[in-house]
C-alpha cells in the first residue's frame, strides 16, 4: 500500500486499472485490487472469520463505552474500537459451531487511574441493576469526580445499555435502568472510571453476572 502525498496532479480518488486510490483517517493511499479466490475456505478461516463477527457484533453494541474507555491509548492510525478488538481477540473460544464469549475477560477500558473495590451487582426491583463499590484506601490515582462508566450487557437480547455521565466514583454506587424486556435474563456487568481532572482511565472490571428482576 502507498501513501499519497499533495502533488500537481491533485486529489486522486477511485479505482485505475489493478489501483484502487482512497482516503482513511485522512490519509490518502493507493492498494491493489484484492484478488478473487476460487478456492473453498478451511474451516480455521471459517473460524476466524466468524470469531472476528462474534466479537465485533458484540464490542459494536456499546461502542460509545469502547470510544471512551480506550480514549486515551496511544492509537497512531488505529481507532479506539480497532484497538479493542485487537485487545479482545483472544476472549473468543470454541468451535465454529459453538463459538462464545469469555465474559469475564473482556477489556472496555485500559488506563492507569486506580480501579475499585469490592464491586457487587444485584437485582431487586424490575428494570434496575444495582452497581456498587468501594474506593481504595489510597490517595493517588484516584478522584472522587471521576466518572463511573457501567455497562450491562445482555447476550440473550444481544444488547447492552450503559452509562458515562450518571454517576461518579465518590457516589459508591448507580442503580442503573435497563429496558423491561431484560427482565429474567442473566447479564454481564462492567464498570471502569474515566478522569474529570486528569486524561486517564482505569482498567475495566468485571462486576459479574445477575439476572434482572
């Protein structure tokens, strides 16, 4: 791949002949034509293909939390979600036939402000997740205006909801609302912190599974 730089011939755009010219991230690039293949795929390309699907279907249902929680990455050319993706590749096992999730294992958010304690989930009351938990006993890396991200992901329904701006680390918890048709369902629950004073992040945590009242 080529990268175009401003010249006399000006902006170069769609296909010539075998070269294709384009723009990405305002970069403006020659590639060639990708070649077609009659050959049938292995079932490992299979797998991987239906693994990158798996993944980006699910990381795409909160990928407002995604932008915000890999922020502040270094990214070069990439995007927050690209760089999730790569980060969370590896928490897609299974077989091509019962591909799944590691919940448990999955990244929203990296960074270096310090994370919670103590972090629970229940359900009481229809349509609510309640989010809770502690701060840790040290001072640095940590303010109690930092933002506490939640998200409730919910693989039955293949949705999530979740929340950026409803509450902080120094409110100790969020009862977060989630749409009346989770009700009974198990989901997955996160939590991390985004900085208001400084551009930090904490790394995501698992807060574990419940079923919605």
């Amino acid at each position: 791949m080529a990268e175009l730089k401003p010249g006399v011939i000006g902006t170069i755009s769609g296909k010539i002949g075998n070269v294709v010219a384009s723009n990405w991230r305002d970069i403006k690039y020659l590639r060639g034509v990708a070649a077609t293949s009659s050959k049938t795929a292995t079932e490992a390309q299979l797998t991987q293909r239906a693994k990158f699907t798996l993944l980006f279907d699910f990381l795409a249902s909160f990928a407002g939390a995604i932008d915000l929680g890999y922020k502040y990455q270094y990214q070069g050319r990439s995007t927050a979600f690209n760089l999730a993706m790569s980060t969370n590749m590896r928490v897609i096992g299974g077989t091509l036939a019962a591909l799944s999730v590691d919940y448990p294992s999955v990244v929203i958010s990296k960074g270096r402000l310090l994370p919670a304690a103590d972090t629970h989930a229940s359900s009481t009351e229809p349509g609510v997740v309640d989010v809770s938990w502690q701060n840790l006993d040290v001072a640095t890396d940590q303010g109690l205006s930092d933002k506490a991200v939640v998200i409730v992901y919910n693989p039955v329904k293949k949705l999530a909801v979740y929340s950026t701006d409803a509450a902080v680390r120094g409110d100790l918890k969020l009862a977060m609302h989630v749409p009346a048709s989770f009700s009974n369902d198990e989901v997955h629950v996160y939590l991390f912190f985004s900085g208001v004073a400084v551009r930090k992040n904490s790394q995501s945590m698992y807060v574990g599974s419940v079923v919605v009242f």
